[in-house]
C-alpha cells in the first residue's frame, strides 16, 4: 500500500523517505523528523502538502522510531493554509468547495489528535493560522525566538508570549536553536519508548473523544464561515492585494 | 419594552442610554461602554445596580455594537457586593432574604455566561469580590496597575499576580491605560462581528451548560453559607465597624 | 479504633500523637502537621510510611485543626517510593507484588482526593517521584528554593519553574520559608473553617468522579507497566549501581 512504501528505504539514501513532493522525511536515532518543505511558499500548506503530511503522520506511527518532529524548511515554520486553495473551484461550485475542505481539515486535525507517539513541534520560524492551532495537540513545542510572530485567530504573539501562555514549551535563542533542540530530542528517544507511548495513551485517551467532537463541530463552522461574505471578501481582498504587487 | 427603550437614543445626547441611576451606558464606534457609577461608594453593587447591569446586558447584546466593556467610574472597578444589601430585611425574615440573595445572584452570574458578544473588563482600579469573582466569565481583561487590590475569597492579588495567574489578559500602566486599551478596543471593535460572535458561541457553548449548573450550585451553598453564623459575624462585624468611624 | 488512638494525646507531650515509626504528626494553633521523617532515607516513603501517611491524613479530618500541612524532616522533602519496596517479593511472585502495589498506590490516592480540609504541602527540599504526582492534589504548594529538583516523568523541574507550571503556588527563599510560610499558615487557620471546608467541597466534587476514576486507571497501567521489561530492567539497574556504590 502507500502507506508502508512511503516509509520504505531507497537503495543509497538509507533512512530518507521519498515519495513525497511537499515534505522531507527522514528516520535516524529512533527519531523520524518531517520537514514542511514549500520555502519559497513560505511552507504554505496547500491540498498536496495536507496529503502528505497525513501520510507520513500514518508511516511514523508505524516505523520503529520513538518520537516524531515537525518542523519548517527555510526562514518559516509554516504561513498557514495555502490560500491558493481557495481558488480552485470545483464544478460543485463554492458550496462543494467549502464542504471538501471542512471534510480534509477534518481528517487532518484527526490525524494530530490520534497520533500515538509523542509528537514535537520546532517552530524554527513565524508560523501562521492552522500552524500554530493544531500547536496544543502537540506533546512539546520548541520555538525559536526566530519566531516572532504567531499568528492566529487575528492575535499576534511572539514564541516568548505563546509560551507565557502554555502554547510553546520552551524558546530557545535562534543561533542555538537547532543544537539545543536536537541534544535534547535524542535524550527522549533514549526514554523507554513503551512509557512513552503509553503514558500518551492514558492521557489522551481520556479527551480523545471530545477533541474529535469539537472538531467535528468547529470544521462544520468553518464550512459555513468559509461561505459568508465577510470571508469571501476577506479572501478576495487578500488575493488581489497580492496579484497588484 | 423596558429593554428596548434602555436602548433608545435620547435626542441630543446621540447615543448615551438614560434610565440608569446605578450606571452610565454610551455606545459609539461599535463599542457599548457601561460603566459602573457610583463613585462615591467605591462602586459598591447594590439590588439597584445588580438589576442595571442585567438590562444593560441585555440590551448590549442586541444593540447594533460589536463588542461591550464594563468598567468602574472614579478610583475603584468595584468594592463588590454593597453589605447594606443584608441589612434590608423583607418579611420573611434572613431565610427569605437569603434566597431571594441567592436567587439574585443565580440571575446576575447567568447573564454574563449567556452574553454572546466579546465582553471586556477594563479593570480601572481596585476590585473586590463579586467584582473579581464573575472576571472569568470575561472574554478579555484589560487591567490598570492601579488595581493594586484584586480581592477574593480572602485572597488579596496585585492586578500583575492576577495577570500570572490567568485572571487578567493584560495589565498597563495607569497612565497610559485608558488610551492604550481604547486602541485595542477600536481595533477589536473593526473585526468582523458574525465571526467573533460565533467563535464566542463554539467556545462558552462547550461549557454553558456546566457553568450554569456550578452557578445553580454555588448559589445554593451560597443561601445556606449566607445563615451561618460565621458569616452574620463577619457581616456584623464589618458594619458595626463602619457605623464605629 | 486504631484511627482515635492515633489521635489521641499523650500526657505531657501535648498535642503530638505518637504511633507512627515514619513520621511526626503534631497539632496546635488549628494546624496538624504531618512531617515525613525518615531523613537519612531522604524520607523515602517505603510501605510502612505509605499507611502511616493515610492513618494521619484519617486522623487530620476528624481532629478539630483547620487545616493539614505535609511537609519533610531534613534536608528533602521526599525522594519518593522507597525502590526497596520492589525486592520484597511475596510467595505469589512479582505478578502478586505488582497488584498489592497497585491496589496500595490507588487507596494512597485516593486519600488524598478525598481530604476534606486544606491540605497544604510545604516542599522544604528536592522533591521526586508520587511526592512530586500528588501536589496537585494540594489546595495550596510552598516551596523552598532549595527545592533544585522536582523529578517527575523523567523531568527534572526547579521550583522555580514548577511555579511557572502552576504546580507550585509560590517559592520562598530557604532562609526565611520556614518563617514566612508559618505566617501565612496560622492566618489561614484563622479563617471561618466551615467556609473553608465547603469551599474546597464544592470545588472537589466537581471532580472527585474524574479524578478517582482517573487514579484507578492508573494504577491499573502502571501495575502492567512494573511487569514490563522496561521497568525490570531500570529497577535492577538502580539497585545494583547502588549495591556498587
């Protein structure tokens, strides 16, 4: 199936994944990291890249390794939904549009929210609306004072600010982000890999059903909300504001 | 009806509602004001002031405004629960005063659970008890440092101590706190209305239904608590004091 | 009863109940303090302690103190379970050991959910293990800056910054805790105790379902979970490193 051969090992390339147009995934210490890997979109998430992460979300829970981490190629952890999605309108018209994306944004939070090891966010970069929403399904978040804005729900806050409020875990500064980061990550996957998994397991297990409810509920909003005027003139205002430029 | 009437604009004065003894309540901008009005009694709640500030609610909540504030006129946010309300003793005596007491406040708290449009506090100045109690009901708590005094349940905090522990969003300096928070408010006050209300509506509907049911049962111990004795004595207490100055 | 007598007080030693091995429990000024008190096993709560711990917790909701301190003998406040609880192994193998521990871990919890008064913990020095677990169950946690060292799940946490986590209410200088946290203890004890009782009541019943349900789950992991290799091995790792020592 897909599934196991997007985990499969290439002759040469050793722990990489291939298969993968939007993301780099790579395996090695009992850590499997995927890399948002759209730079010049600002790691944008467009239909292709909501794919695929959900893909390698499914091969990492899988594969022999402890942890999973997320995280940014480039300048940026992630812009946001691609709002390029908007634009391609089916022959549906803007209703089935509006219903395929609350059923794909569905199934993507889903994904974060049964994910069974623990999962890591490195915010190596502003990060932007579903970035930093799906950020509190995470077991630890480690932010870059990099990332000076975090942006959702029209509030900015800086990685200092995110964590004062429980979002981050911890900020970093950004010269010695990746090295703190990664002497640390390889300490947790020396960590019993079973209590891990586990201990993930009591405690989510006890909210699980009420994530899903919730975003079943919210998901259902926003396929109305994506329908009302003062988002379709937001979008278009967005759009033709780039296009002039 | 009285609730549309509150409402009306008075000729001249544009759009600041009279019918108010306890309160002043202006509306401009997109923003209802109402602001707590008795100064020389540190803004003390009297049974006047409690049945005020519902109506005004009420009337916020279908005015043409985006977002409502309450705040405190002179020094004070509020002194809380004014103590003479327990000296004025119907018929039935202090077991029917509790209940109508419970009763009272059972209505006043709902009011606040229910609000469907973002309610800010700008915490001006001291504020005590029933005052503090409802800020979590609040969608933001904007708070000037001159709020040295932030007491409930015999806990005295600092508007700061407040702020770390999650009461208050935010806490300015009091010389620049009423501009720096009408910025804020104008701002808010621009977003686009139908998508704050109902993100108000997915969140506090999540929990309306437990809040109302903690409400019901804090004002049934409260009626109970209100006929014990070590609260006559500290309420006899506290007025003999007073009348002693 | 085992329960009255170990309240009872001995003449001449006033108020101090005598019949425990593992700690001092002593009750005056409206305050029963229990102290951990095997220091030269930086209070390691071996079996012995665990019911000691629960027969005083008994005693302290029936006696007439306001409110209950625990607290440590010594340089620490606990190390947590004593690890040669895990060599004793019955006639039924450590299958047998593992459900005896679990049902033992699961009564000790649940005393602590069931409290009636305040029940605050005076963390005097580094803390690890179910000492560290059970603090949310406190209403109120003091702690030494000479606690360096909260270990729980593998994290090792400053009081400092389990304050930031809301784990630790509030962190005091050693040189002055003793002093400063007494202060505020005996003006505690001198608030309305039924108010405090019912207060603490009607906050806990909002929980108490949940929160034993929760312990009984796990419990019942971790009994698997000290069956597992992974545990086994950690164990047998501790124990022989310290034989070595």
């Amino acid at each position: 199936s897909s599934l196991e051969s997007s985990s499969q090992v290439e002759p040469g390339t050793d722990r990489k994944s291939t298969g993968y147009e939007t993301l780099m995934v790579t395996s090695e210490d009992g850590i499997t990291k995927i890399t948002l890997n759209r730079p010049a979109k600002k790691n944008a998430i467009n239909i292709e890249m909501y794919h695929e992460i959900m893909r390698a979300l499914k091969a990492a829970s899988k594969d022999d390794s402890s942890i999973t981490v997320l995280t940014g190629n480039g300048d940026y952890y992630s812009s946001g939904n691609d709002l390029t999605n908007f634009t391609d309108i089916p022959p549906g018209g803007v209703e089935e549009k509006a219903k395929n994306s609350a059923i794909l944004l569905r199934e993507f939070v889903g994904c974060f929210i049964d994910f069974p090891k623990p999962l890591i966010a490195m915010v190596n970069g502003p990060a932007v609306g579903i970035s930093v929403t799906i950020l509190g399904l995470f077991d630890a978040v480690y932010a870059s004072d990099r990332a000076t804005e975090m942006l959702v729900f029209g509030k900015k806050l800086t990685a200092g600010e995110a964590c004062a409020q429980g979002l981050v875990t911890e900020v970093f500064p950004d010269s010695t982000f990746q090295k703190e980061v990664w002497t640390r990550l390889k300490a947790f996957a020396k960590l019993p890999p079973n209590a891990m998994r586990i201990s993930k397991e009591v405690i989510r297990n006890r909210e699980k059903e009420k994530l899903h409810a919730v975003n079943a509920e919210e998901c259902s909003v926003l396929q109305e909300r994506w329908l009302s005027d003062e988002c379709m003139n937001a979008v278009m205002n967005f759009l033709s504001r780039k296009s002039n430029l």
